[in-house]
C-alpha cells in the first residue's frame, strides 16, 4: 500500500530577518529579491512541483508582504491588462497556480523552529507535509529537492525525510547534525541527531538543511518537547524522539543550496540566477570576470 502524496507544505516564515536590517525594518526577509522573484517565490515553486496544493504559511502578527504578494492586485493587473502588456500581466498572475491555497497562521511567540511547525497543525491535521524554509533556495535542473524528498518517502513507505549537506566540521555548531547508516549513494537511516553540536562533539560533519517530509506523528512530538537549545522547542528534538518509533531517512539532494539567510548567500543566488537568465548571463559573466 502506497503513503498518501505530499499535499501541505509549511513555510515558518516569522523570523525578523535581522542579518538584513536595515531593509527588513519594512521588507520580510522572504521578499528580498534574487533577481526579479523574492525567495518565498522559489520555496513556492518546489513546493507545488512537489505536488502541494496546500500552502501553510506560519508569520507574525506584523508581517503582511507575503499574504499581499500572492493576492490578487486588482489594480495593477487591470492597467497592464488595459496597456496590453501581457507577458506582464502572464508574471504577475503567476505567482500561484489557480488550483493552489494559501493558508496564514499566526506564531504568537518566537519559541523556536518546532513551535512554528507545531502552529501548522490545524491546517495540516493528520496526514504527512512537507516543511521548506525559504532561507535555503536549492536550485536543480530536474526535479525539485522536497519533490526527490517526496518520492522517497513513498517509496519507503511514508518514512520522515530529511535533507542533509556536508558541512565544513568547524561549522557543525550551526546546524542539527545527524549520524546516519549508508542505504544508497543519496539516502541513509538516521541513527541520531544533534542540535548544533561543537566540532569535537558532532557524531558526524552532515547537517540537516531546510527540506523535511514528516508524517503527522511529529505534531504530538513536538507537544511533549521541552526547550532545548537556545531555550526554544526545537525540530530537531521532536526528531530523535521519533528515531524511537520509526524510520527516519538523511537525504542529500540532487540540487545547489544557497544559505540566503546571509548576505553572501543572498549574494550567491543572485549572481548565480543570473548566470542562468539568457538575457543578462554573458554581460554577468564579463563583470564577475572583470572583478
């Protein structure tokens, strides 16, 4: 028997963005730009590539950016519609297919990743969902990494996935680390994760990144966690403690990661989408080279 397709993806996006202020004093962290898309919108796309027709978004109370730009902009459609700008207009009405929905929940609090995921719950009830955040745009050719992640899940029978990178071993104090047994070249069963373990520490150098296929057990998980580090209810506590029912799987992705959660980040996927724009790709290529 087949698990069901992945149809909810929650996007935690109430983070004050505060390695970009001044700019994220009026602009959520979400909606700085790589090229002429903001992230929200790549995290979107996987998302409905992966099959979502459900799209939880879990925010604060302030902001409003990301419920404003998948709305209908009445007015500016009708001017570039009234103009015959149609390509335009094509861009504009494209932001979310028409079969897709999006659903704004409130995190009254900042209590941390898990405490987010746990806000979805009403929205997403008891089937398995998919978590993105938007801060790591992963870039492939082919398929989508939460749709790679997607597939594999049914194919182990609704198993948890978790996206995994190597990471430098002096950086492993910045992400939950996993110590996982080979199953294939992509894939390995997750023995034991750690939230941001010091280098002399980490059971290993494969870091968790922001892609996760979940089955609905993990809402219960993530009630009976306590604070963990940095005293917020963390994800990756709610995962060792499912370690101890079920299979859970490290996957590393077919696809490029950019941590735009930093200036640098942001500053790689942006020149790296313009390498791929066949309008600007050679005048970028002359000025990174000219640098």
């Amino acid at each position: 028997m087949s698990s069901p397709r992945l149809r909810k993806v929650v996007f935690p996006v109430a983070g004050l963005g505060t390695r970009f202020l001044p700019a994220t004093k009026v602009v959520a962290k979400e909606m700085l730009p790589v090229l002429d898309r903001p992230l929200i919108q790549y995290a979107v796309d996987e998302a409905v590539d992966a099959g979502a027709d459900t799209l939880v978004f879990v925010t604060n109370r302030y902001k409003h950016a990301i419920a404003d730009y998948f709305d209908k902009a009445y007015e500016l459609e009708s001017k570039l519609a009234e103009a015959g700008k149609t390509e335009l207009l094509a861009m504009v009405q494209g932001t979310l297919p028409p079969h897709v929905r999006c659903v704004f929940v409130t995190q009254p609090e900042a209590r941390g990743l898990g405490h987010a995921v746990l806000c979805a719950r009403p929205v997403v009830g008891d089937e398995p969902f998919g978590v993105i955040l938007p801060d790591d745009l992963i870039w492939n050719e082919g398929p989508g990494a939460l749709r790679q992640m997607s597939e594999l899940s049914q194919r182990e029978n609704g198993a948890g996935i978790i996206a995994v990178e190597e990471v430098p071993h002096d950086q492993t104090d910045k992400y939950g680390i996993v110590d996982a047994t080979a199953l294939s070249e992509r894939a390995a069963k997750i023995n034991l994760v750690v939230e941001k373990p010091k280098p002399d520490v980490a059971p290993s150098n494969l870091a968790i990144v922001g892609r996760y296929v979940l089955p609905a057990r993990i809402f219960g998980l993530l009630e009976s966690t306590q604070p963990g580090a940095g005293g917020e209810i963390q994800l990756t506590d709610a995962i060792e403690a499912l370690l101890a029912e079920r299979s859970v799987l490290a996957y590393r992705f077919a696809g490029t990661r950019f941590d735009c959660g930093n200036k640098l980040g942001l500053v790689k996927a942006t020149l790296h989408m313009a390498l791929q724009d066949p309008q600007i790709a050679a005048a970028t290529r002359e000025f990174v080279g000219g640098l």
